[in-house]
C-alpha cells in the first residue's frame, strides 16, 4: 500500500489522519498475530485484542482531533479499479464516527480478553480473532472512505466478517439461519446503496468515466430533485436495512443475540452506526437541498422503529434479544433527530437544524456506549450463568456484585434517567421537538408535539423494560434449574472494559457542555449552524441549548444535589447506633414459597401485553396436565405462550413464501437424467440458430 | 443570584419537609369527614414518620443493596425536586438545574429505584407492584408531559420559574388550551400520587394494590423515608400545578413582604387544592387495573386537544 498526496495539518507531532491510518495497521496486526502464536492460546488473545486495544485508543485520538481542529485530509491509494484508485479522507464528521467506534472498540477489546479466554477450549480462538480484527478495521474503512467503490468494499468487509462472527457457534442450526438471515437482509441493503452511489455518480460526471464515483464528485454537484429523491430513497433503505430500522429491523433480533457477546456489542453499540454516518453523509453532505418531506419520511420511521421496538423489547425473555431490540428503539431516536434536522434544515433554520443533529449525533455517541456496557454485562451473565434466558435466572446480585452495579449503570443510562447520558440526548430531542412553532405550519407544528409524546411513550415504557430486565436477571431469588454455586463474578478484564464504558456514560451525562463544545463543527459544516456558543454559555454546568429563558439542564448539579441530601439523611439516621435484623423472607403463613413464585419476565410484562396486545402476534393457551381430578381443580397447569412479530407474517412470510413458489415451479426443470439436459442443450442451440442466425 | 435568594432555597425546602406530612394530613382529614369516618388530624403524619424513624429495621433475608439503598435515592432526589419548584418566589438559584421535562424523568428515577426494590426481595407482591406501577407510569407520562408540552408552548419555554413568570405576570388571557391541559394534569396527579380511581393509598388489599405493594417489605427508618417522600411528592405534584396553572400570587423578586403574601397565598391555595382533590377522590370508585387505559387515555387526549386548540386558537 502506498500513501501519496497527504496533504495534512502541521500541528502535535502526529496529524489525525497518518494517527488513523497507523490504527488501521495495528487493528490488522492480529491478522499475523493471532495464527503466529495460535499454539499458545493465552498468549495470543493477550497479544491480539491489546493491539486492538491499542488501535482502538489511536482511532479515538485521531477522530478526537479531527473534530477539535475541524481539519480535512485526504489521500489516495494506487489501488482498486483502473480509472478508480481508493480514496480515503478523514473530515470531522468521519473524526467524530472515529471516536464512536473507537471509543467502545477500546472497551470491547479489553473485555473480549476475558471474554474469549472462556471459550471452550477445542474451539479455535484464531478464527474468531481474524475476524474481530477484520470487523473493526471494516467499520474504520468505511467511515475513512472517499469514493463509493472503496466504501462498498469496506461496507462488505464489515458485512462478512460479521457475518462470520455472528457464525462462530456454528453448531447450532439456529446460529446458522440466524447469519443466513443477516447476510442476506445486508445484501440487499447493500444493492440499494449501490443504486444509490450510481444515480448520484452518474449526476455527477455522467457515466463515461469513474470519477464521478469519488465523494469529492458527488458533494459538489447539484441534483435535479427527482433523482436527487431517488438517490436518498435507495440509500435510505439500504442504511435502514443495516440499522435494523422497522419494517427492516427482522434480522437483528435473530442475529445479535447469538453472536459471542463482545461482537453483539460492537455491531449492536458501532456497526448499526456505520448507517447512521452513511444517512448523515448523503443527506447532508451530498445532497443538501431537499423537500421537507424527506425529513418527514426520517421522522417517521424513526418514531415507529422508537415505540414498536421498545414495545418488543419489552415481550421478550431472552435477555440479548431485549438488548437487540433497544437498538432498533434507539436507532428509531436517532432517526429521530436526524429527520427533525433535515426538516429545520428545509425551511432554511440552521439553528434549529443544528440543535435536532447534535441531539442525533449526541445520541449516537451515548447509544454507543450504553449499549455496549449492557451488551458486555449480558455476555458476562451468558458467562457465567451458561444462559440467555431471563427466566431462569435472579438474584445474581450476590454473586456479580460488579457486573450487576455496573450493568444497573446501564440501564439507568438508557432508560433516560438524569444525570446519565441516555437522558441529555433524549432532553435534547425534546427540546427540538418543542421549537416547532417557529416552522409556521400549523400542521406540522401539531405533528411534532405529538411525536414527541411519543418519543415519551419510548422513555417510559424503556423504564420499565429495563426495570423488568434488571429486575428478573440480578434481584429476586436465583430461578434456574442449575446449581447457583456454579455462578462466578466476571475477571478483571471484563469488569475494566465495562466500568469504562460506564464512567464514559456517566462522564458523557454530566459534562454535556463539553461534548457538545467539541462536536459543534459538525452542525456548522452540514447544516450551516451551531449550538455551542448558546448551550454553553453560562459555562460548562449549564447546559441552555437555546437560551437561558428556554429551557436549561445542569447534570452535575443534579448529581451533586441527589448525593447531598442521600448523604445528609444517611448521616442523620445513622448518628445513633443502628440496626439491622435480618430474618426469613415473609410468606404469610403460606410456608411453601418457592422462586418459582415470583414474578418473572413474562408476566412483568403482561399488564403491557394486554394493553398493547394488538400489535403483536399472540398465542396464549392454559392446559391443564394429567392427572385431572376434577376440571376445576387442576393439579398442574401449563401455560405457553408465543409472541411474534407481525412484520414476518406480513412483509417476509409472503416474500418468502413466493421464492420457494418460485423454485419449486423452476426446479422441474431439473429431471436428474442426462438425456433430459441434453435435449435442453439442443433445443437451446436450435432457439439461438432461429433467432441470432 | 445573591444570598438571598440561596436563603429563599434553603427556606423553601423546609417548607417542603415540614409542611408535606401536614398536607397529607389534611387531605386525609378532609377525606374522612367528606366519608363520615372519624379523623386523627392533620398531625398525624407526623406521628407516623416518628414512630417509624424511632422503630428497628428489618430487611429480608436476601435482600441486597438496592433494597437498603432505595428509600435514600427516592427520598434524595424527592427533596431536591422539591428545590426546584417555585414555591413562593421564582428567584430560585436552584431552579435553572432541571426543567420541566427533566423534573418529570426525576420523578422516574424515584420510580425506578422503587420499582427495582419491589422486585428485590423475590416476592409475589413486590413483582406485581414494579409491573403494574411502570405500566401505568408509561402511560401517564406521555399524558403528562403532554400536558407540559401545551404549557410550554403557549409560554416559551420549558423552564418553570419562566413559566410562572409569563403566566403569572403577563397580561391576563384567557387560554382554553391551558384548561384542557390543567384536566389533564389534574388526571395524571391522581395517578402519580396514588390516589382513588387508579391506587388507593389507604388499603392493603392485595388485588387492587400498586404502590403499596412495592414497599410492602419496608420497615422503620426505610418506610419512614419512603412515606416522607410519598407525602413530599403529593406535596411536590400539588405546588407544580400551582406554579404551572395558577401561579398568582408567587413572588417575582426577594422582596420580604411579597414573600409574607406569597406564603398566605399558597396557604389559602394548596388546602383548597387539598379539597378538591378529596372530592375527586370521593366521587369516583377505585377501576380495574385495565380501565385504566381507557382513564389515562383520555388525559393523553385532553392534553391533545389543548394542543390543538393552542394551535388553532392562539
């Protein structure tokens, strides 16, 4: 590989980008590593995921200091396609991605040496690290690229390595129509941006040559508007294939909850991000002058991914896959402010348009890390408890002090709960939600306090999904069949990765300010205004996005505040020597409690259930189990109960219905006799003499 | 920002502390008169959180640390909601810390910690409180925030002491969009404070409780934290009403006599407040757990059609 035309800033003693592209390096160095050293397994998770580690840490620097400097570098590779060398440019919004996948990247790593040092032993570690290592350096790549073949390229270097990390249990027929699903749902969300990056190419320098592939090419070319909806439908759809957007969401619940869990929680916490980044730089950067009904359309959708992918989340038991299905929600919110922005943006309101993106963007970072600490601590129960079911588990508190107080951290921060992260982001979005009135449209000016009563709805019921999932996994009585004794805290490893992630959702929740002072050149590059000189004005504990009058936010006040008045009270109540007595749990009087008897996941939810029961697929029935005395006396009852998603049976079970149709009727054609195949061949020759002749 | 203001804060919270056992006393008080029962008065709240904080604790076995910590965080954060509220004047230091819709997710911390206690000790009861009471909270605080959202447009702003400033020393104007929103309010007060049709907080009987059966396991100087800040918090949805809806009367400035009138005005204004609530509450007959869609449904409407007409009419 050779770097030519580098073109960077002078300042510190590494600029950003030659920063990224050592990163890149080091996070492919496990590819020698890991085979070199496959003999010592200790030795080679150590090595392999401390490089990237190391890159990951790197990648954070470079991205951090892009934003910072607001600078752009570009270079080009002598590689790829003749008329087409690859393009790779680090700009603040690709720095600030940067720092995203960095960022977890760098927390997942240290876990997953704990993490992959408990796999079983006959499995190979050296195929799982390749992997990793390709994934990670996939989802930089694709955030570097400049040009639409080289994104492609990294856009499926990302896909198939994490298809073949979703792929790594792979003796269980469930992991591999799990992956079948993901790979092709990627596809065909990859053949839509394909489309996308040629309409809007072939604008751009017409199709006689390559280079109206580059970014370069696209950013300053202007659309004519029905192409231009043309361009951002088919890579709408795409990127929304790839962030598990509802209708499109089907494949992430089936595939997030069976990878090893520190890849759930990359591809979970960063690679749904990868779209994300994908929509921003079209959107913004490329296309810039929209109808605002293309903000609508991302509104919308994100409202529904919101409220509907919540609602799932809250029916399920498995606990990865409630985890999967928040990221369809927190995706929806993202989406969220992305279309708030593009429709301030369409009315020409930079400010308000800049205040919606942060609250995306924002959001983005803050899902990232969240997502990623709950992830890390499922993959630490799955660790230790051997089980993803929440009904068969409680009260590990008293065996994962850690895990549990830092997945609890978690879980405050998505559920957005001052003066964690989850809420600023979620604050945020309110308060563009609250500047409709200045559109001076009355219709959208309803519609919008309306989603944001939504958006309310997917606070509140995120609340109690994670109460339910905190709840039935760590408190209460131990439920499962297997011994408890076999539970273990996670190593030292695992808990570093996931207390950082957690101080960073703490840090991120009360310094907003901060945050929001560094990322501001993002708003200002791509929607013409900024909020940093307004949100941080009275300094960086108040956060007054708008104005003082407006509306403020001070998260370390409120932290100090609760912890104050925690304190005093504690103080006061404990001057006197106190006690404590422990005694047996009250049963009244009914003396045979068992743990089976608490409430657990699925009938926390069913008061939700019935309530929202509409929109799920439900099938419910009570049998009762021999012997039957008396019908109205059962002894033992069995009660089972399946919820589904309704998007399968209306969308994919005709589509695939229709291909199996379809193969059937073509697969007559095969007869299995050579004499059969010959008069195929012939009769082909005889078409094609007749007509070509 | 002077020190008088940080007096008017401090003055303000032990307002909250002292005066919130006296005003579930009297809504108490009022309740059983209103019921032909006889009253024990407006101090006995008082007596109960004494006796309690003098009485030993006694926790479950397996209980873990969110159990022990739970009545803290709820009675901490409580207090410091307290804190930000305009009470009697909006020269608050404290106030610029949240606003409204971040008061609205303090709240839901208070749930949330009281929620995941109720599952902690592994009962039938505690599991069936948490479910039922953030199935309600789910529904009620879009209706609330909704509500919120009226005022706020009509206002500006999202920040309280402004709020209280446009509506209490603007020019009077009628605004129907704020008494749709006020319905709504008053709708989603019964809820979040328990109250007759959708808990009530006088019973034990296992069917029908919410609240009660979350911190059913609580004793002592616990339970004496928690129902402190149960009656802080009627205390809490009550005033913010007051200063959302009806704020005459709350001093703009430091100023001592203004203060003196505030403080008599909000005496005259939270027993009647008391009053009408009481009266809601005899009036109505406590629902099944799933009419209560159909109740907060119709206060996420009411707040709806506030907005419309905001829209439409102003």
């Amino acid at each position: 590989m050779r770097n030519s035309m580098l073109h960077g800033s002078k300042d510190g003693f590494m600029p950003p980008f030659d920063l990224a592209i050592a990163s890149l390096f080091l996070a492919l160095s496990p590819l020698v590593l890991a085979p070199c050293c496959a003999q010592f397994r200790n030795l080679a998770i150590y090595l392999s995921f401390a490089a990237t580690a190391v890159a990951s840490l790197a990648t954070v620097c470079a991205g951090f200091l892009a934003v910072r400097h607001g600078t752009a570098t570009s270079a080009v590779l002598e590689m790829g396609l003749p008329d087409l060398p690859f393009h790779l440019r680090l700009d603040p919004l690709a720095g600030f991605f940067l720092c995203v996948i960095g960022l977890l990247a760098l927390f997942v790593s240290l876990y997953s040496i704990g993490y992959v040092r408990g796999f079983p032993a006959g499995r190979s570690i050296v195929r799982f690290i390749v992997f990793f290592s390709l994934f990670l350096a996939g989802m930089l790549l694709v955030v570097l690229a400049d040009d639409a073949f080289f994104f492609l390229i990294a856009w499926e270097m990302m896909a198939a390595s994490s298809y073949f990390l979703v792929m790594y249990e792979d003796e269980k027929a469930e992991n591999r129509k799990s992956a079948y699903l993901y790979l092709v749902v990627a596809h065909i969300g990859a053949i839509a941006i394909l489309l996308s990056f040629g309409v809007m190419a072939g604008l751009a320098n017409g199709f006689e040559s390559f280079q109206g592939y580059t970014f370069d090419a696209m950013r300053t070319t202007t659309y004519p508007v029905g192409w231009a909806t043309a361009a951002f439908l088919l890579a709408l759809f795409g990127f929304a294939a790839k962030a598990g957007v509802i209708p499109l969401h089907i494949w992430l619940p089936e595939a997030h909850p069976v990878a090893p869990s520190n890849v759930s929680a990359l591809m979970s916490g960063v690679m749904l991000k990868t779209s994300i980044y994908g929509i921003v730089r079209i959107v913004f950067d490329f296309l810039k002058v929209y109808p605002w009904w293309w903000g609508g359309i991302v509104l919308v959708l994100g409202l529904v991914s919101a409220v509907l992918g919540v609602l799932y989340a809250l029916m399920q038991h498995d606990l990865k896959r409630l985890l999967a299905y928040h990221s369809v929600e927190n995706i929806g919110i993202i989406l969220i402010g992305l279309g708030l922005a593009m429709i301030f943006t369409s009315f020409h309101l930079p400010l308000l348009a800049a205040l919606a993106l942060v609250a995306g963007l924002y959001h983005t970072l803050n899902h990232a890390m969240f997502k990623g600490l709950l992830f890390m601590g499922a993959g630490a129960v799955l660790h230790a408890t051997g089980e993803r079911n929440m009904e068969e588990m409680g009260g590990l508190i008293h065996r994962m002090p850690w895990t549990s107080a830092l997945f609890l951290v978690g879980c405050i921060s998505i559920a957005a709960l001052p003066p964690f992260n989850g809420f600023v982001s979620e604050w945020l979005t309110f308060q563009a939600f609250l500047l409709s009135p200045a559109l001076q449209r009355p219709v959208l000016g309803l519609l919008f306090p309306l989603g944001a009563a939504l958006l309310a709805l997917t606070g509140a019921l995120a609340a109690a999904c994670f109460v339910k999932a905190f709840g039935v996994t760590f408190l209460g009585h131990w439920r499962g069949h297997a011994p408890l004794q076999r539970v273990h805290e996670a190593d030292w490893t695992m808990r570093a990765g996931m207390a950082l992630a957690a101080v960073t959702c703490f840090l991120l929740g009360i310094l907003p300010t901060l945050v929001i002072d560094w990322m501001d050149i993002l708003p200002q590059r791509l929607t013409g205004g900024g909020i940093a000189t307004s949100a941080g004005k009275y300094g960086w504990l108040w956060l007054t996005p708008v104005a003082r009058e407006r509306a403020s936010y001070a998260g370390f006040n409120v932290f100090v505040g609760i912890l104050a008045v925690v304190l005093v009270a504690w103080l006061l109540l404990h001057v006197n020597k106190t006690s404590v007595r422990r005694v047996p749990i009250w049963d009244c009087g009914f003396e045979k409690l068992t743990p089976r008897m608490q409430y657990n996941a699925t009938s926390f939810a069913m008061p939700i259930r019935r309530i929202f029961g509409f929109l799920f697929r439900i099938r419910e029935e009570v049998t009762a189990v021999e012997p039957v005395r008396h019908p109205a006396y059962p002894v033992k009852l069995r009660y089972r109960l399946r919820v589904r998603d309704r998007f399968w049976y209306w969308l994919y079970q005709p589509v695939a219905d229709a291909a199996f149709f379809t193969a059937r009727k073509v697969g007559r054609l095969q007869q299995g006799r050579i004499q059969v195949y010959l008069i195929y061949s012939f009769v082909t020759i005889i078409v094609l003499l007749v007509f070509l002749g | 920002m002077t020190v008088s203001s940080y007096i008017i804060e401090a003055v303000q919270v032990m307002i909250l502390l002292a005066a919130a056992p006296a005003f579930a006393g009297w809504v108490k008080t009022v309740k059983c008169r209103l019921q032909g029962r006889t009253y024990a008065g407006i101090s006995q709240p008082y007596r109960d959180i004494s006796r309690l904080f003098a009485k030993d604790v006694i926790v479950a076995e397996n209980a873990s640390w969110i159990f022990r910590i739970t009545p803290y965080i709820v009675f901490g954060v409580t207090v410091m909601i307290g804190g930000i509220i305009p009470l009697i004047s909006i020269d608050l230091p404290f106030a610029a810390t949240a606003d409204v819709i971040a008061l609205v997710m303090l709240f839901a911390i208070v749930r949330f910690f009281t929620a995941l206690a109720g599952m902690d000790i592994g009962t039938a009861f505690g599991g069936m409180g948490s479910s039922r009471e953030m199935t309600i909270a789910s529904l009620a605080e879009p209706a609330m925030l909704m509500a919120i959202f009226t005022v706020s447009l009509a206002t500006n702003t999202t920040s309280l002491p402004r709020m209280v400033h446009v509506i209490g020393h603007g020019e009077l104007v009628l605004r129907p969009s704020l008494a749709f929103a006020l319905l709504a309010y008053i709708m989603v007060h019964l809820t979040e404070t328990g109250r007759v049709p959708v808990d009530n907080p006088a019973t034990h009987l296992e069917l029908t409780m919410i609240h009660e059966a979350m911190i059913l396991e609580y004793s002592g100087r616990h339970l004496a934290l928690i129902e402190w800040a149960g009656m802080m918090k009627l205390f809490i949805f009550s005033t913010l009403g007051i200063a959302v809806f009806c704020p005459w009367g709350i001093a703009p400035s430091a100023d001592p006599a203004a203060l003196l009138t505030a403080l008599a005005v909000l005496a005259v204004k939270l027993p009647l407040l008391g009053i009408v609530l009481v009266l809601i509450e005899t009036g109505l007959a406590k629902m099944r757990l799933f009419r209560l869609t159909e109740f907060l449904g119709s206060a996420f409407m009411l707040a709806t059609l506030g907005m419309l007409s905001f829209f439409i009419l102003e």
